[in-house]
C-alpha cells in the first residue's frame, strides 16, 4: 500500500456511555465529557475533540486549567489505549511555578466551559486499532470568593511558598479547598489502517547530541546536574527496605520499594552521562510560569525557562533530578501534583499516585539522609 493510501485510511470515532463509568462522571459537582468533532477524519492529520467541563453544583467554583486539558496539554492528561495497551503521552512535561490567579478558571452553578483539543498532538496514533479515550483528573476544586484563592509561585528550594501554605491551611479548614475526581465517559475510536511514519534522521540525532543550545550558564547547569545524580544515590541508599524514609515519599506501598530503588538508580546512572540542555529560543514551549520541562520519550533532553535561573543552587538541582524522573528510562513519572508539603500529603492519601508522581522522587532525593 502506497504512503497516499495510507494517508487516506479513516478514523472513526464513536463515543459510547459505559454504564459503569457514566456513574463516576455524574459523582461529585462536575461532570466532564469528551466528544469527537468528527466522525472521521484522515490518518494522520488533526484528531480534535470538545473537552467540557460542567459545573452542576449550586455553587461556584473555581478549578485550575492546568489539570484538565481546557488549556491544552503541559502533562499527561487522558488514559488512551490501543486495543488494552496503553498509548504513550508524547507531549511535553512542564515544571511550573503555579498556580497563579490567571491559572484558575471559575465556573458559575450551571455553567460549562469547553475547548477544542488535537488528541494526535499528544498521543501516539498512528498505528490502526481500537483506541479508548478518558479522562480522569484529581482536580483541585475551590469554593469561596476569589480574593481568597490560593496562588503562589515555588521558592527557590522548588517548594510551594509560605503564602500559598497559609492560603491553602485557610481553604482547608473551611473545607473550601478539596480534591475531586472527575471522569469523562469512556470513548473508543477505531483507526483503521496505519498513518505514515517519518523516518528517523540519524545525522539529526548525532548533531544534537552531548550539547548546550542557547545557554550561557553552563557551568551552573553541570553543576545541577552532579548534585541530582548524587542526591540520587543517597535516595537509594535511604530505602533498602519499607521504612520510614519510603513512607515519607511513597506512603503504604510496601511492594514495590525494590522498584522505586530502582527508578533512584536509574537517574543516577542516566545524569553521569551528558544531559542536553535548550534554553531561550531553543526551548520554544517555555511560559512564564515554567521552570522547565522534557518529554517522556527523549532520556537525555531537558528545555530550560527563564525561572529556573530564579532559583538557588538547591533548587536548580531539585529541577533537574524532578526532570529525569519522566523520561520512560528512568521512572516514565507524570506530574500529580507539586511541592514539599503537597508531595507528603498525596503519599499519606493516594500512595499509588505519589509512585507515579515526579516530585516526590524529586524531593526525596533532595531531603534523603
């Protein structure tokens, strides 16, 4: 077959209420829902779907945009698979210094809100199959006026501020500040057939190896660098078994200390060879709000923003361990949530979740013995 058949096989797409998921989109005060805007379309162009978000409580609320994908994608957001199998997120991982106020997005009792997002921009679908969509996010949910929502920016020991500590202790207690799940009903979309795969350009990947790209501070970076693969052995070395260093970071998840061990290692062993650093214009997905971010596929390129320079010493090595931690050859970790107290807190709560979750590797490593 040639690459323009290919290239005109179909996806079809065609969302059905699962009865048992349906109950989980209906639970709590939002619903989420996630709908093709076609019934198909050609293999490998544009995959885009209406993400919604509606508020059906008689409050308002207020919801961080960045843990849905109303705002695109900075994480991974959505659980796709091909035919059982997971598909990779193949977007980027963003550190950030949020929340900020602009990054909450308040919605009225009864009201929604929407955007169009491109599924294949984040997701890897070009092989044909039975694909199902979700989304089930863990969002951060305020209820109060907005002259009290919680926004601050991370210190320069890669920790939420004392403000935003106090702010959320305030939401808290007032029970104004709560986590809630939130899933899309289930769709499913088959891809008939296999888009075009883009050759490899080897003479590319040889070009851009062992390299700096637009950073004048190299120094400070390589430094970064050897003090994360150290903290990286301590971490090791502090779990060799389920004590209270592991439960710290990682809560009751008593089996798989050997693998956790084993994802400290892997960083160690990845930072001792050289890392590619891109920073101003060749990092071109940076905001304000970003410190830094990578991609899960790559295993040793991490993109620097201007914030990280904000930080001290401590923090710049923080970001760096925090960034290896989601390359699929270290730990494949996602971004749950952020800082210090944060991380300890979703151990105590959601163990499975702080097993998959960047910063607690990351503060583990800066705070191992």
């Amino acid at each position: 077959m040639s690459l323009l058949q290919h290239r005109r096989n179909f996806l079809a797409f065609a969302v059905v209420a699962a009865l048992a998921l349906a109950s989980v989109a209906t639970a709590g005060q939002l619903r989420s829902e996630l709908v093709p805007l076609a019934g198909s379309v050609t293999a490998g162009e544009e995959v885009l779907f209406r993400f919604s978000l509606s508020n059906t409580g008689k409050d308002d609320v207020f919801v961080l945009a960045y843990e849905t994908p109303l705002r695109g994608f900075e994480r991974d957001l959505l659980r796709v698979t091909r035919d059982g199998e997971p598909i990779p997120y193949v977007g980027i991982m963003a550190l950030r210094l949020g929340p900020a106020a602009d990054d909450w997005v308040r919605l009225g009792a009864g009201e929604s809100v929407s955007a169009v997002i491109d599924l294949a921009a984040a997701y890897d679908l070009r092989r044909g199959g039975t694909y199902t969509v979700q989304f089930t996010g863990f969002l951060q949910v305020f209820r109060g006026p907005e002259r009290r929502l919680p926004v601050a920016a991370l210190n320069s020991e890669g920790d939420l501020d004392e403000g935003y500590r106090r702010g959320v202790a305030e939401a808290a207690a007032s029970a104004e500040l709560a986590g809630e799940l939130v899933a899309a009903p289930l769709a499913t979309v088959a891809i008939e057939g296999d888009a075009p795969i883009q050759p490899v350009d080897e003479d590319e990947l040889v070009a851009g190896a062992m390299a700096f790209y637009g950073c004048s501070d190299t120094s400070t970076l390589t430094s970064a660098q050897s003090t994360a693969r150290s903290r990286a052995a301590r971490a090791y070395n502090a779990i060799p078994s389920y004590n209270t260093f592991y439960r710290t970071w990682f809560g009751t998840t008593s089996s798989y200390v050997s693998t956790v061990r084993g994802r400290f290692a892997n960083s160690y062993n990845r930072l001792g060879q050289t890392v590619d650093y891109y920073c101003g214009s060749y990092a071109p997905y940076c905001q304000p709000n970003y410190i830094a971010y990578t991609y899960k596929t790559t295993s040793n390129r991490i993109y620097i923003c201007a914030a990280f320079w904000n930080q001290n010493a401590s923090g710049k090595a923080h970001t760096i361990a925090h960034e290896s931690f989601h390359w699929n050859t270290v730990a494949g970790a996602d971004d749950v949530t952020y800082g210090y107290n944060n991380c300890i807190n979703l151990a105590a709560t959601r163990p499975y979740d702080a097993l998959r979750n960047a910063d607690n590797y990351a503060y583990a490593t800066t705070y191992a013995p």
